[in-house]
C-alpha cells in the first residue's frame, strides 16, 4: 500500500487482491481479443511497430544498435565492478556505468513509443488502468467509480500520482529500483552518493557549480 498526499487530501493506492487482478485480467482479454478481429486496428506486432517508427525516422537502426551496445556494456562492466581490486579504479568505472545508464535510459524510454503502437502494450495499459480505478482511494472512497470517470478526468497531477503509486505498489519504488544498480550500491557504500543518487560534495562550503567536478575521480 502506498499514501501520498495532494491539495491537502490524502490519497491511498490499495494492493490489488486475487479478485480484482482476475477482473482485469479477464476484461483485458477481452480487449486483446478484439484487437486480434479488427482489421481496422492499428495495433501491430513489434517487427511491424519497428518498422513504422523507423520509417518515419522516430527509431532509427542506429538506435536500436546503440540501445543494445548499451545493454552489454553495462552487463560486461557490472562484472567488472566486482573483479576490480583497484579502489580507484572501481570508482572511475561505476561513475562511467551512471553515464552510461544514463543514457540507456533514456534510449530506453524514446523506444517505449515502439510499445505504444502494439497490441500487448495498449491491453497491458487497459489492464493497468482498471487497476486504477480499483485501488486508488480517498478516505475509504474510490477517486475513480469507473474507466470512463479516470478517463475524463482533467487533474493531471493527480492522475500522474496515481500511476506513479500504483506502479510502486505493482512493481517496485523506482527509487529503490534506481539505487540497486551495482554502481549506485557502491557509491553509496563509499558515501560518494546520498540514499537518492545524488553526489556529495568532498566539500560541502564548494559551489554548486563545481561540486560534482570535486566528487567525480580524475577532475582535479
């Protein structure tokens, strides 16, 4: 469970219980069976999805090749970081796995726009969304009594609290998801980085400007 409080309200995501998932597991096959009828669809498979956003140069093959370089450095640099002996060199390397992770990420999330456009990700949204309306509550009431009610609602903010909760509950905190990478792990043993990834500075008096040059190795 999972609390969150917005314009003075507390919220509260619920866990899903057996009855619930089964509801909109049972409704989202429902939808993805009629997806699989409609000729008119526009859900593709992913080879089909690839090539749609490749053509319109959303998704390049260089992306792609890239996305997957990243995938392998950062597997190959993970064991790495654990073989090493060298402090220092260990430290150099998990500040380059955060780059690259970085950056992975990012490439990671322009290619969720291929998942958009497919069948199984527009039922797994569907799914998600029922979730929504079955677990998000305030003070003992439901926020949403419907898909149509979420739908239509206009609170941005609200709803993107509601997904970021939800998600939590379903998934895991992305901040505990960020601070499990190896190098994070590290850098926080070595209190090079705080509980939320951020470097801290060598010295704390530093301008803001040039603390993260002090933290990282090799600037001098």
């Amino acid at each position: 469970m999972k609390e969150f409080e917005l314009n003075d309200k507390t919220y509260t995501i619920r866990e899903p219980d057996v009855n619930q998932v089964q509801t909109a597991n049972q409704k989202a096959n429902a939808l993805n069976a009629k997806l699989l009828r409609d000729k008119d669809s526009i859900s593709r498979d992913l080879g089909e999805a690839k090539q749609l956003l490749q053509a319109r140069g959303y998704w390049t093959i260089e992306d792609e090749a890239q996305l997957t370089s990243l995938l392998t450095d950062l597997s190959n640099d993970t064991e790495k970081l654990d073989t090493l002996e060298d402090q220092e060199e260990k430290i150099e390397l998990a500040f380059k796995m955060r780059d690259k992770r970085k950056e992975f990420i990012e490439l990671y999330n322009k290619s969720l726009a291929i998942d958009h456009v497919t069948i199984e990700s527009q039922v797994d949204s569907y799914r998600f969304d029922l979730l929504i309306t079955m677990c998000a509550y305030c003070n003992d009431t439901k926020v949403f009594t419907d898909l149509s009610d979420y739908q239509k609602c206009d609170d941005t903010e609200l709803k993107n609290k509601v997904i970021e909760n939800l998600s939590a509950v379903l998934y895991g905190d992305s901040q505990e998801i960020f601070m499990s990478y190896p190098e994070n792990k590290f850098l926080f043993e070595l209190g090079m980085i705080d509980e939320t990834g951020e470097m801290i500075p060598v010295n704390p008096d530093a301008e803001p400007d040039t603390q993260n040059e002090q933290a990282e190795p090799g600037n001098s």
